[in-house]
C-alpha cells in the first residue's frame, strides 16, 4: 500500500473510533435510595442516613462557609423547606438546623419506627 492510501485509512479509522466514542454514555446517577444505603442491605439505617445528609450538605455547600444560603440549595430536591429548616430565621442553614430537621424527617420516613428505612418507606416519605 502506498503512503498516500494509508492517509485515508487512518483518518477512517480515527473517525470510528471518534465515533464510537462519542456514543459512550455515563452511567446514571444512583437513586437517592441506593446513595444512601451505602452497606446495600436494602435499608438505611441512622448513621447511613446521616452520612447521606452530610454528603449532600457538602455537596450544596458550594463557597465552603459550613452553611447553605438559599441560593445554593435553589437547585435541591425540595428547596421550599429551607424556611422551614431555617430555626433562627437567619437566611442560611447551618449543621445543626439541618441535623434538627434531619432527625424529624428520620422519624416521619421510619414509618414502622424499627430504626431503618426501607425501600417502601422511602417511597412514601418523598
């Protein structure tokens, strides 16, 4: 094969292989649920719950000033709750009214009160 048909082969080839590339697809994201259930026994127990919101509150945490101003939280799951959540009425959340709130709504999912929540009762607490 002559060097000027070789050319045209390899610009072939990068394209497929760009092509196929660009086919590839991220997994999704984990449902809250399973993020949650970090020992996949198919219940979250406290301290996994726990982890969860912490997680979450770093994750929406986004200047690094150990609370959460309404601005970063607009794109949560339910950012209506932050007046709620917001005890002192001082316009930003901070560990301990997230963990207040955090232990309630622990008690409210944990519908049959057994110190877990399972996948059903996750269902019904959103």
């Amino acid at each position: 094969m002559n060097k000027f048909m070789r050319i045209p082969f390899g610009m072939a080839a990068l394209a497929l292989a760009a092509s196929a590339m660009a086919q590839v697809t991220p997994d999704p994201a984990p449902d809250r649920f399973d993020a949650a259930d970090t020992n996949h026994d198919g219940k979250v127990d406290r301290a996994e719950y726990d982890g969860f919101v912490a997680e979450l509150v770093l994750l929406y945490d986004t200047d690094r000033d150990g609370k959460l101003s309404r601005a970063e939280v607009a794109t949560a799951r339910d950012p209506s709750k932050f007046d709620v959540i917001d005890a002192n009425h001082d316009a930003s959340l901070v560990l301990g009214e997230i963990a207040a709130y955090s232990d309630n709504d622990f008690k409210v999912m944990d519908a049959n009160g057994d110190g877990v929540i399972d996948r059903e009762e996750s269902k019904h607490g959103k």
